[in-house]
C-alpha cells in the first residue's frame, strides 16, 4: 500500500483553521496554567474542537459527522496541544465514535453519533481495573444478560471525565475467564462493551486525586446491579474484543499527536528563551552547542515521529486491517511520548533556574508528557506487543 505522505488542500485547511481557533483562546486566557482545571476553559476548548469540525471527523456524514477522518484528526490535535491545550477529552470521543460508526446498531447510530458530533455529547472510558491493570482481558466486571437489558456488577478505575460526560463506553466480560477455559475459548472471547448512562442507578463513583490530565479529573467506579438497554450493547455479545481493538488504534494515534503538540510547544518555548536570553557578555545561550544540539535533536525527531503518526492515521483511513494499524499507532505512540518527555527536559534544561518557576511555562508541561509514556497505554507494553508481533519473539507475559 503506497503512502502519499503529502497533506491534501483541505487537510492543510484544517490545520489552519484549528491553529487559529486554539490560539485565540490562548489570546482570552492570561494564564492558562491557572486556568487548565477551570470549566471555562474546557468548554473553550470544547466548543473550539466543535467549530474546526474534530468531533464529528469519525462519524459517518449520515450521522451528522464529515466523516474527514483520523489523519484530520490528528493534525487538530497536535495543534491544539501545540497552543498548550491538553485534554484527552477529545480522543475519548474519538474512541467512541470510531467503535460505534464501525460495530453499533443502526438505531445506535442514530442515537449517540450525531451528538458526538455536534459535541452535544461528551463520552468516558471505563476499561481499567486496578487487579488488571493493562490487561484489559483479565478484567471482572461482570455483564449478565437478561433478555432486554444486562445487569453490570464490578469496579473501575481511572475513569476520566466522569463529571462532564453524559456516557461511557463501558468494558464487560459476558463470559468469564474461566468459563472461556472450560468452553476452550480463547480470552479474547466473552468481553462486551456498552454505552452507558453515566447517571445510571447503582453506578457510584470517587474522585481521585490524580494529575497530569488537564481538565479532566479521574475517578474509580462501583457498579452494584446496574441495568443496561440490550440496545445499548456496542456489537455482538461476547465478541467485543474486536470493538475494543478498533477503539484503541485512534486512541494511540490521537495520542502520539498530543505528544507532537506538547513537543512542539516546548521546543519553541525553549528557542524563543535561547534566542534572548544572555549570561556572558553578549552572546545568547542559543549560541551555545550545549543548549543547541539537544534542541536540534528534537527537531529531527519530532519530524520522525509526525510521519509515523500520519502514517498510523492514513492507514486508518483507508481501511488497512487493524493489525497493520496497530503496528504503526504503537510506534507512533512511542516514538512522540518519548519525545514529548525528552523536549520538556530539553526546554528545562535551556531555561536553567527558570524551568522550575511555573511563572514561565515550562514545568507545567512535565506531567502531561510523562503520562503520555503511561496512559493510554504504557511505553513497555508496547515493546512488548512489537517484540511479540513485529519480531516473532516469545511471549513475554
């Protein structure tokens, strides 16, 4: 498959067009380190994200969606981290839009697109539970299916955005790990996924003090007899494994572009301060190979590591099967959170003393880069996958 590495007319247009709206925003804000956490600032960002278009760029025209794509999507995000925005708000309704458009009924479709789209609709992601960590496939929450509707029993955790969300993609097992062992089933059978009403009777949740996420507040989640429509199961029962998979190649390329957008706004932080700022005599520190070599280090890399995302968002769109994408948003992934981590310490670096002084906009950054080597998925878990899938290697857990 040919990768025409150019940026269609229209897809520059977006581009540009969210680079306007998300530095206007920057222009209302005079601190937007005081402001990240506040309401305010997130339905700016939201209704920004509204007006260039993301929000509807997964969701099919005849669900009130443009249907433009990943590869659209990801250039919006990267700017919108680039003018020191950061939200995983966005990709959490990404998730959702690509899992229903792809496996939701019709009626489904009809009910939750079009608001996803207008951003009307805002959506979490319950997958996480602490005994299973990242393997989502050893999860217990248990979904019991009674004809009509399923009752939902068990726990979550890291659940962003519960308190602005109206749903959540929620993650199940119909059948338990054990059960698929004695049907011989592989694990990746039993598990269902659901969109659920975030204000669902027996649903209780608890703030947890948690940071590096921006706006959104995480939270754990009790599920004690929760009643789901049958008509709110998002694809077959039993094989939402597939969902689940299709779901997270736009989450790991959305994020790899979040991680461009905070590298980017680092690396020009940083040459801004380089190029001004003196100590000896009259020679600015960007003169120094000790301040430039690292900058330029970034430079090249982030170059690198926008191509491998484009490339994950462009064979997203053109239909490639989800392993193939998946091999590219891993990497893409990995390489633009290493980077994101390396450019904030870069920028630290150029701004000495200064780089710990919140007051200039540098040390805020550290958190959200050095999640993005965790969250959505951990940096080794990656090499993992690729060692086992890309090199042939045994298994290593």
């Amino acid at each position: 498959m040919a990768l025409d590495f150019s940026l269609s007319k229209d897809q520059k247009g977006i581009q540009e067009e969210a680079r306007r709206a998300f530095r206007a925003i920057c222009d209302r804000h005079a601190s937007l380190r005081a402001s990240q956490r506040q309401q305010a600032a997130f339905e700016d960002v939201w209704a920004a994200l509204a007006d260039v278009g993301f929000l509807g760029f997964l969701v099919p025209e005849a669900n009130g969606g443009s249907a433009r794509g990943l590869l659209a999507a990801a250039l919006v995000m990267e700017e919108l981290a680039a003018a020191d925005l950061h939200s995983f708000a966005p990709i959490l309704g990404s998730m959702a839009a690509a899992s229903v458009a792809a496996f939701g009924s019709d009626a489904l479709k009809g009910e939750v697109l079009p608001g996803i789209a207008s951003g009307e609709t805002k959506i979490a992601i319950a997958s996480t539970e602490a005994e299973a960590g990242f393997n989502v496939l050893n999860i217990n929450t248990s979904a019991e299916n009674r004809g009509d509707h399923f009752v939902v029993n068990g726990s979550k955790i890291y659940v962003s955005g519960m308190d602005i969300a109206s749903s959540m993609l929620l993650v199940t097992r119909t059948l338990s790990l054990e059960e698929c062992e004695r049907r011989g089933l592989p694990k990746t059978k039993g598990i269902s996924l659901f969109l659920a009403d975030v204000g669902s009777e027996g649903l209780e949740r608890r703030e947890l003090p948690s940071r590096g996420e921006g706006v959104l507040t995480q939270f754990a989640l009790e599920l004690k007899d929760v009643h789901i429509p049958a008509s709110r199961l998002v694809g077959e029962e039993n094989e939402g494994a597939a969902v689940m998979f299709t779901a997270f190649n736009p989450e790991r390329t959305l994020a790899a572009a979040m991680a461009l957008g905070i590298s980017r706004y680092a690396l020009n932080l940083a040459c801004e301060h380089a190029r001004t700022r003196k100590v000896f005599e009259d020679t600015p520190i960007g003169a120094y190979q000790s301040v430039q070599h690292p900058l330029a280090e970034i430079a090249i890399r982030l170059d690198a590591a926008r191509w491998v995302t484009h490339r994950a968002a462009w064979l997203f769109d053109s239909g490639a099967a989800p392993k193939e994408v998946a091999a590219s948003a891993n990497s893409a992934k990995y390489l633009a959170a290493e980077l994101a981590v390396d450019a904030v310490d870069a920028a630290i670096h150029t701004f000495g003393g200064k780089g710990f002084d919140e007051d200039h906009g540098v040390i805020h950054l550290w958190e959200q880069a050095r999640l993005l080597t965790t969250a959505p998925v951990s940096n080794a878990l990656i090499l993992n996958q690729i060692a086992e899938h890309g090199l042939g290697l045994p298994r290593s857990y």
